[in-house]
C-alpha cells in the first residue's frame, strides 16, 4: 500500500459519508423532529385539547367493541389507551400477521371515529426516521445499511482528523470558504461526537434481531416466540385452539392490571380475539429508567385468569433495552430533551456541511466545466438539505390548509410533503447554482414563518389568545423559519476566495491595532507547529 | 431538581470549556490578542479539567449513574457549542461569560441540592 493509513482512512470517509449523507440528512432531520413527535401530532391535531385523564377500563371496553363490530375475524387487535398528551383510542388490527395493518381512531368518550382532522401527525416523521415511507422492511435495510456505513465514516472521520483535541474548538468562518466548511464540519461532528456514535449503534441495536437474526434461529431452532419469551419482552402467548369462543369485558382485567403494576397502562392487546384461545395482554407504559422494557400481564381470553407476566430482565436484555432507550430519550425531561434535539440538529450539520464540503473541496476552475458526477452530487445535495424543510414546511402548511372533511386527507399531506421537496430539488436543476440555495432557503424560511399565521388564521388558536397552547410549537416554527433565512442571506452572499489563492486577513478585531505587533509571531509560531505536526 | 442540575452542568461545563478554549494560544489570542503565558496555559488547563470533573461528580450524585453520565455529555455538547459561537463571533465575550457562569452554577448548587 502506497499511501499511508491516515489517506486511506480519509478516502474511506469522504466517499463512504458520500454514498450515504442524503439519505442520512434525511434520516437526522425526521430523527430530531421526532424528539418531539407528541407535540407535533398535537399540533397537528387542533381539534383536541391536551389535559383530561381517562378511564382506561371504559376505553378499553370502547376499543373492543369497535374491533368486534369492525374486525370479528382478525387474528390481532391492539388497542392504544387515551393519554394526557393524546386525548384518542387508537386501535390496529389485522387478518394476517404479514399485514396489512388496519388503522382507527376513535373519540375516547363515545368510542364512535374521532372528528379530529385525518392526518398521521408526527407519527410519519417518525416512521420515515426509520422506514423512508418505503415497506417496512425495505425501508428498515436501507436505513440499517446507512447507520453502518455511518458507523465507518465517524470512525475514519475520527482517524483523518488530525488535530481532534487542538481543533476541538476552532471554527475559523473568515479565512477560506473550504476552511470554513471544514471547520464547521469538524466542529458540529466532534463536539457531539457521542451523541452521534451513541445515535448510531443504538439505532442498529434497535433493529439488530432483524439485521441478524441467525443467533436466535439458531439457538431456538426457528421458535422466535420462545427467544422473546425468555428474555422478558413479551409474556408466554397460546395458538389458537381453533374453535371459536367468547371474549371477557375488558375493564376488569385492565383495572386487575393496574393494581399490580404502578406504571400507566398504555396498550391492550387481543390475539386470536374470536377464539377458545383468546389471550389478552396488557402493556405497561416503560419504569422510568434507561432501559426501554415495557411490564406486561397477559389473561386468558376467555376465563379472565391470569395467564403470566414479563419477569425481570436480565443483564443482556437489559442492556440492548437500555440502548433503545438511550436512541429515543423517552426517559429525558424537557431540557435534556433540548439538548438531545440539539445534539440531533448538530448531526444534521455534520452531514450537510459534510456534503457541502465535498463540492467544496472540488471546485472546478473557473474555466473548466464541472463534470457529470460533480453536477450530480451538487443538485443531490441541494435537493436534500434545502429541498427536505421546504417538505416539512409544506407538510404543516397542509395540516392547516386542507379540508378537514377531505378523502385520504393524511394520505394527500404527505403527497404534498414529497411533491414540495421533489418540485425544490427538480427546480434547483433550472437554476444558477448559488441562487439555487439562496431561493431554496428562501423560499423554506417564508414558508416556516407561514405555519404560525396561517395556524392562527385557520384555527382561531394563537400565541396571544390566552390559552397559547402552541406557544412552543409557534416559536420553533419561528425559530426554524429566522434560521433559514440567515442561510439564505449568507448563501447569496458573496463567496471568499478558494484556499490557496491570496486570502486577505481577517478584518482586524476591535483593539486589533495594540497587538499587531503580536501577530507575526503568533503566526510563523502556528506555522511552525503545523510543520512540526506534519 | 433536573432542570437546576442541568443548568448546574451546563454553567460548570461552560466555565470549563472556556477555560480549556483560553488555555490554547489560538484562542487566547481570538480573546486577548496575545499568545498564553506558560504559567497562565498551565492554570487554566487544570481549571478546565477541574470543572469537567466537577460537573460529572454533581451530574451523577444527582441524577445516578445511569443517567448522570447522559447529563453529564449533553451538558458538555452544549456549552461546547457555546464556546465554539462565542469564539467565532465574539471572542471578547468569553472570558466575562465564563466568570458569570462560575457564580450562576453556584447559585444553582443549593436549589439543586434541596430538590
């Protein structure tokens, strides 16, 4: 090997970071907003008001006789109970364990579907962290594809990094614009450098039974019921008995459940619902901790008895719990969660100034023409990184702007959500490259400061009427929408000098004059030691 | 009180970091326009890794060892970023923000202990 490892390491980064940043830039935005995945299903459902508590034997009696009427025949129901901060009865079921999985919501108090408008709120943003909106497997192996080669591009980006310590708070905006891309890139990735190995293991080990699943296939011939069972995620379940029998109201059970666990009662499951064999489980919202273990009591279906209960984990499955738990900080109060979210955004950063900084770096000269794999990388990234909060914002905008009554209302959101993002990245293509950027920000920072006026306009609910209920949500909007358009200004501003050409020296600091005497010194100091460390 | 031992982190954590950031001649020179002296780098360094510690021993005798250690990164994560903004955009403003930072995690401690 010709080149030394700390080349090679570098050319592993940059092309491994490449082939993957766009989708990951995707995966981190969606990621982050999921931090705040209630909120924004809240939001986004301005029927509701947040706050009430709920008997969860009645919902649970609702639930069921919804699923009876609907669904006699499935082979699953799910029934989520009605929450403070989700004011719904959210029920599942399905014919078939390989789907498809059907979907209602209903008003907690009548049990009839809920009036509130159609839409997947925060939940998509959620799935699409994971799935890309794609079928739930496919969408799951790319994403787990990604996550790994990130795991190999923060490991070589650790390794090319030459100056990790003495860097570690050097973010030199002014010199050149490759210097300051760099530096941005270095500082966003390495100051959360935790968060971002943490981010990304952990969400391999989220899905690491499905990534590689020959451990358990093997050690319990097939019988992965049996793996789940032992290891205390989910209690002992029957086959169905094959003949049909009643089903046992609900509530008794569910208040039995709650006089042995002190944690909220967040799902009851049904499987073979109209079967001799009927096993109902309940499950526990997770004790507050690190570890993502949900308690669970499961009843015979048709008696009431009690059939088992998830024990105490042990220390392995205690310890993957506690990975996922780590992933999504359910655990984290409302300012760690901010710093989580931060965390997030700066993972985001890394990737987009990442991606900026390849072009960068490539420059063509101003005569030359930029070749085909250049033009693709660039249009790519303007498409991602400015093409996606355009997405959301529209998204948003939607929730607000479209008949609550309209057919496929959640469906026709997120159309619009793709429809928004492709129209950016397909428009970048007719336009200048840098005013490209400038418009595209542009154009996503006017439409992130809509959210909150046409929010106002179309539901009466504002930041000054009293209530404030979306007082948080309105100033992220806000905040998002100021954000952006910094980054439009400074995208349309004008470009320093490439590194290498003669850079002018940083405009003199306030008081500059007394230590220029100072400066030479410093200079051919630091110049000494880049050698040195060279 | 979480979100007082969380301030408590962030205010320790940024005294710090500030001090390690002043510590290297590049940005004792962003800050005072001259290069660390010796002795002053050498202080400075051993305040800074005293804060770090200092901030680990409050995040986990308060908050555990389970989530203590979490606290304790994100705490570091964010006044590092902090400190990387100041020092790309105010230079001047970090060693003042630092000194207020040192009294803010003090007035913080008694709260943080009471909860």
């Amino acid at each position: 090997m010709r080149q030394g490892f700390r080349q090679s390491m570098a050319w592993l980064h940059t092309w491994s970071g490449l082939v993957v940043g766009w989708v990951l830039f995707a995966v981190f935005v969606t990621g982050t907003a999921t931090y705040y995945r209630t909120e924004i299903t809240q939001w986004m459902r301005p029927e509701l008001q947040a706050g009430a508590t709920f008997d969860a034997g009645r919902a649970a009696d609702l639930g069921a006789d919804f699923l009876k009427a609907r669904a006699p025949d499935a082979v699953g129901w799910f029934i989520g109970l009605p929450q403070p901060d989700k004011p719904l009865i959210e029920v599942h079921w399905w014919k078939d364990l390989a789907g498809p999985f059907h979907h209602a919501l209903l008003d907690p108090a009548t049990g009839a579907p809920t009036a509130a408008r159609a839409t997947q709120g925060g939940d998509f943003l959620y799935r699409f962290h994971f799935e890309l909106n794609m079928p739930p497997l496919w969408g799951r192996w790319i994403v787990g594809i990604c996550a790994l080669i990130l795991l190999v591009s923060l490991v070589s980006g650790i390794i090319t990094h030459r100056r990790i310590f003495a860097d570690v708070f050097t973010f030199r905006r002014t010199k050149s614009a490759q210097r300051g891309w760099l530096d941005a890139h270095n500082v966003t990735g390495v100051l959360a450098l935790p968060f971002h190995l943490m981010i990304a293991y952990t969400g391999l080990v989220t899905f690491a039974l499905m990534y590689v699943p020959w451990g358990v296939t093997a050690a319990y011939k097939g019988d992965e019921i049996r793996f789940f069972v032992e290891a205390q995620l989910m209690p002992e379940v029957r086959a169905p008995a094959g003949k049909p029998g009643g089903l046992v109201s609900l509530s008794p059970l569910v208040a039995q459940a709650q006089g042995r666990v002190s944690e909220t009662l967040e799902h009851v499951a049904v499987y073979n619902p109209g079967d001799a064999a009927a096993t109902i489980v309940t499950i526990f919202e997770e004790p507050h901790g690190l570890a993502h273990l949900h308690p669970q009591i499961a009843f015979d279906g048709a008696s009431g008895a009690e059939l088992g209960a998830t024990g105490i984990a042990k220390a392995a499955t205690h310890i993957s719990a506690s990975f996922v738990g780590l992933h999504e900080a359910h655990f984290a109060g409302p300012w760690l969660k901010a710093l989580f979210f931060l965390c997030g955004l700066m993972g985001a950063a890394t990737i987009g100034t990442g991606l900026v900084l390849w072009t960068v770096a490539r420059l063509p000269k101003p005569a030359e023409r930029p070749g085909f794999g250049y033009r693709l990388v660039r249009a790519l990234n303007l498409g991602t990184v400015a093409g996606l909060p355009v997405g959301l914002a529209v998204y948003f905008l939607a929730n607000r702007l479209l008949p609550v009554g309209l057919e496929g209302r959640a469906e026709t959101e997120i159309r619009l959500f793709f429809g928004a993002w492709a129209c950016v990245a397909l428009a970048g293509l007719l336009r200048p490259h840098r005013a490209a950027w400038r418009e595209a920000f542009g154009l996503a920072s006017l439409l992130f400061l809509a959210v909150p006026l046409v929010s106002a306009a179309t539901t009466g609910q504002h930041p000054f009427d009293g209530a404030a209920r979306f007082l948080g949500f309105d100033a992220a909007m806000l905040a998002i929408g100021l954000l952006l358009a910094a980054a439009s200004y400074r995208a349309g501003a004008p470009r320093p000098r490439r590194a290498g050409a003669a850079e002018p020296r940083p405009a003199p600091r306030p008081a500059a004059h007394r230590a220029q005497a100072a400066v030479p010194q410093a200079r051919s100091a630091e110049g000494a030691e880049i050698r040195r460390r060279a | 009180m979480t979100p007082l031992v969380l301030a408590l982190n962030l205010a320790l954590s940024f005294a710090a970091l500030a001090a390690l950031a002043l510590s290297l001649d590049r940005h004792h020179r962003d800050a005072f326009l001259v290069r660390v002296p010796k002795g002053r780098a050498r202080t400075l360094r051993l305040a800074g890794w005293a804060g770090i510690t200092a901030s680990f021993a409050a995040a986990v005798s308060f908050e555990g060892w389970n989530f203590g250690p979490v606290q304790w990164i994100g705490a570091l994560t964010g006044a590092a970023l902090l400190v990387v903004a100041l020092l790309a955009y105010r230079p001047g403003w970090l060693r003042p923000a630092a000194l207020a930072a040192l009294p803010l995690a003090l007035a913080a401690l008694p709260f943080a202990l009471k909860g």
